[in-house]
C-alpha cells in the first residue's frame, strides 16, 4: 500500500503565522523594540488626542462652511494663536484631514453604505434647508446642483468617523504608556493584548453625529442606524490607512500612460505597513506632518535612544517614522488577533485549519509590507 501525505504549499511568511497561533506578535518581542513602541505610541496618542478634538470640531462647526479659515483653531481665535499657525508653530491637523480623505475614497464599512442611501439624503436636505434657510443664492445653487452641499456632508461624516475612532485609539495608547511606566508592559505581547483589549472594549460604541442649527439638533448619523466603533470605523481605517493608503505625489506618476499607479483601488499598497521611511522630510510626503508632530511629544527615554543613534537627530524624522511603523504592526496584529474566526489557543482541528486559512490571507497581502525589514 502506498501512502501519500497532504503537503501544503509552504507559505512565504509560515514563521509569522506561527507566531500568531502561538499568541506572539508581527514584530519580535525584544526589550528595545518594546521601549521603541511604547515610547512612539505615547507621543502618537497625545496627537491623536488633539486630531480628535479638532476633527470632530470640524465636523459639529465647520459643516457647510466653504471657506473655514479657522477650522483648526477649534473655536479659539487670537492673534498670537494666529501668528503661532502661519509660522507653523502648532500641530499638523492637515495630516487628519489627508487621512480622512484617504478613508472617504476607499470607503468601506456601514458609514460608505449608509451615506449611498435615500435616507441619509433625506436627512442632508433638511440640513441644508436649515443652514440656508434665508440664504436664497445657496438654495438657488442646490436647486442647480443638488449633490453638492449633499457630497460635503459625506465628508463631514468622515470627519466625526474618523474623531471619534481616534479619541478611543488616544486613549489606548496614552494608557499603554502609563502601564509601562508602572512597570506593567514589559513585551511585545503584552502590547499586543492591551490594544486588543482596549479594541475589544470599544467594539460596540456607537457611532452618531448631529449637528445643531440655531435651537434644533438633526441627526445625520442616527443612533438608530446601530453604526459601531470596531466595524464602522476601526477596519476601515485600517484597510485604508494601513493598507492601502494613497501614492505620495512626487514618488509616483499620476500619468495614466505610466502606469505606476494601479486602476484598482483593491491593489493600492501605499499604506502605513508598505511605505519607505526613507523620503520622509520630503515634499509631497504626508506622513512628513505626522513625524513633525510627534517629535513634540517624545517620552525622553525614546528621545535618548535617536541622540544615541549613528546620525543623532540629523534624521530624527525617520527614526520617528520607522518606530512608528513598528508599532503600527503590533496595532495590526491586535486587529488580526481580535477578528480572528476562533482562539488562537483551540485544540479543535477544524478550527485550527480555518484560523489558518484567515492568517494566510492577511499574510498574503503582507508579502510586500515591510514586515521583515522591521523584524531585520
């Protein structure tokens, strides 16, 4: 008799896939990575704190306004906070607004689909209506385009998505840091699972935005819709931040006839998890804002660790940017972790084989992230 065995196809990134059945991370648990990650996510949730604010701000004041000069004062205009944002002398927020955007154009989730419905339009005209009630110019332009002031309450939709997503995610991270200076966190995993955590937690927040009109508060995200934080807001923003990301103008053509950029938004690999730290500092490099902000907020110990590095602060940004990219591997690994089918522990075989066909999925859209050069 001859016996014959099931050999599978060894996966490029099998090593990965075993570290996550085995409750370990993407990126490799080492005392230097764990400060790395700490550290950066620190200054990371003290940003995300203030794009929070200013987002949803933008989103419950500036709606419908064409020309906001002062969207991101949030309310509090002076002279000196003036002459502070011409000599940029403040936080970024044009980053929120880039990946806002970024979320509105790869859509996803049940804020895309709701904002497609005769519901939502419904809901939008009466806005308009209120905003514009004696406003006859505005009415007339409605009349003549009517999905014009609608598509600017999609993406004021975005902008309190997107706020309220980051309030939870500033929260997670700003906790994180405090147990690691208790001497809580001290590993890879534990990271790992105080995001899931955290993740978990918020799964079911709802999500809603109204907005208020003289006396009159309308709902344009309804309670009653059942939107949440982990489905409506969290896997898109990974898909599109993470993922898929938009192309950094100046590294790419945007000529059709080139064809450096795919015609299938599915295929775009220009996210968080793919991107070259090196051209940060660059023109036409969003994450360049981010990395500006950051170095604001760096705990000091993480601070010491880029003085001590072959170029000191020469390239403070990239260092920044390539911490920061570690540590968005282990924010990824606590959103494959969470949404996997069954426990990474189970001893039942059929769901053994089905976690594995889940993580070989997302290795398989992994294959050209950066994945072994943060583990390198």
């Amino acid at each position: 008799m001859v016996t014959t065995t099931n050999n599978r196809t060894r996966h490029p990134l099998t090593e990965f896939i075993q570290r996550l059945q085995t409750g370990e991370a993407l990126l490799r648990d080492t005392p230097e990575n764990v400060l790395e990650v700490v550290g950066i996510l620190k200054s990371y949730g003290v940003v995300l704190d203030a794009y929070s604010k200013n987002l949803i701000y933008i989103a419950e004041n500036q709606f419908l306004v064409f020309f906001p000069f002062f969207k991101y004062f949030n309310g509090e205009i002076s002279f000196q906070k003036l002459l502070r944002h011409w000599w940029h002398d403040r936080i970024n927020f044009e980053y929120a607004e880039y990946c806002m955007k970024a979320m509105f154009w790869h859509g996803g989730g049940g804020i895309d689909q709701y904002l497609d419905t005769k519901d939502f339009q419904q809901r939008a005209k009466a806005v308009i209506a209120a905003k514009f009630k004696n406003n006859p110019i505005m009415m007339g332009i409605h009349q003549l385009f009517p999905d014009f002031l609608i598509e600017q309450l999609r993406v004021s939709c975005y902008y309190s998505g997107l706020g309220q997503f980051w309030r939870v995610m500033a929260d997670i991270f700003l906790s994180l840091s405090d147990l690691y200076d208790q001497g809580k966190i001290k590993s890879i995993p534990q990271v790992v699972d105080h995001i899931k955590l955290g993740l978990v937690e918020a799964a079911h927040k709802p999500i809603t935005y109204s907005v208020k009109i003289k006396d009159k508060v309308y709902e344009i995200l309804p309670a009653s819709l059942g939107l949440t934080f982990l489905a409506d807001t969290a896997i898109p923003y990974v898909e599109a931040v993470f993922f898929r990301g938009t192309p950094f103008p100046g590294t790419v053509s945007y000529n059709a006839q080139a064809y450096q950029i795919p015609p299938d938004q599915g295929r775009f690999q220009y996210g968080a998890l793919y991107a070259d730290p090196l051209p940060i500092g660059g023109a036409g490099i969003p994450p360049t804002l981010l990395m500006q902000d950051m170095r604001h907020f760096l705990p000091e110990y993480l601070h010491e660790v880029y003085r001590r590095s072959l170029r000191g602060e020469d390239d403070l940004r990239v260092q920044i940017c390539m911490s920061f990219q570690k540590s968005m591997f282990c924010v990824t690994t606590a959103a494959i972790l969470g949404l996997m089918p069954y426990p990474a522990d189970t001893q039942d075989p059929q769901e053994q084989e089905l976690n594995r066909v889940y993580l070989e999925k997302w290795m398989d859209r992994l294959q050209t992230s950066r994945l072994m050069d943060v583990n390198a």
